[in-house]
C-alpha cells in the first residue's frame, strides 16, 4: 500500500510540473523570449554610409536586444550577389543573422518567425523601403509581403 500511495503521488507531481511547464510556454510572451534567446547575438547590417533609414534599422534590432555591427559599404552589389538576392528582392541594406541573410525592414515578427522555424532556406526579403516597417517613417498603409529566398528563388514567406 505505501509503494502505490508513493506511486500516486509521483504521478501527480509529474502531471503538475508538466502542466505548470505546458501552461508557461503559452503564458509567455513569444517575442521577449526569442529576443531574450539572441540576447547575445551578433548581427551584421551591411548598409551605405548616408542611409538614414538603414541606421534606424540597426536601432531597431538594438532595441530588440540584437548586438549590431555596422558596416558601410560605397556599393551594396558585392553582398547581394554574394547572396543571391535578385532585383526585385533587393532593398537598401542587408542583414546576415546566423546563417540568414534579412533583405531590407524586415519586422520583428518575420525574425522571431525565421529563427524559431529554421527553415531550410537563405533568408528572408522585404523589397524596397515600404513606410511603416522599421526604419521607415509613417503608418503602416498596407500588408507587409516578406519572401523567403533559395537559390535566388522567392517565394511568400508570411504576410504582416
């Protein structure tokens, strides 16, 4: 009798704990705690000297507790043909995360999106400067469209 009461009560300790772990997982805040996870991450923006824009990107993932590096660069050519980044693709700066490339500003959402899932892809594109992403001044005045890349090949990514 005291071995099952033992039992018993290991069971329910183990359904509590797992429950107390599962219930946490929702309860947190997703964005603080893949923020908190690259806490220690450096991040290479590669961007023209004069780009204002491309300064309040690199704010930006300060902000979201990214460690940046700036580099500037008088042609960005270089590092969008070292990633194959097409045209249509391309913005005014690019970001090497891990072992992404961040086409343009890209929102926080689509990082947190491209870190947690590790796709099997080589990176992610916002093209041009839309207004209202990061960096960018202004309302948001329609849905953010972000690619993902292979090869030079794009496809939708997410929508924001």
């Amino acid at each position: 009798m005291i071995k099952k009461n033992n039992l018993i009560k290991l069971s329910i300790t183990t359904i509590l704990t797992l429950s107390f772990i599962y219930i946490l997982n929702f309860v947190t805040d997703k964005k603080d705690t893949l923020a908190n996870i690259n806490n220690k991450q450096i991040v290479e923006v590669f961007k023209t000297p004069s780009c204002g824009c491309c300064n309040g990107y690199a704010l930006f993932l300060e902000k979201e507790k990214f460690k940046v590096k700036r580099t500037d660069m008088e042609s960005l050519h270089t590092i969008k043909q070292k990633y194959t980044i097409p045209l249509e693709m391309q913005s005014c700066h690019t970001t090497i995360m891990d072992k992404y490339f961040i086409e343009g500003h890209v929102p926080i959402e689509a990082i947190n999106k491209l870190l947690k899932e590790q796709p099997d892809i080589d990176g992610i594109a916002l093209p041009g400067m839309p207004i209202g992403t990061p960096g960018m001044p202004g309302d948001k005045e329609e849905p953010y469209v972000i690619y993902q890349l292979i090869d030079g090949k794009f496809s939708v990514f997410m929508t924001i």
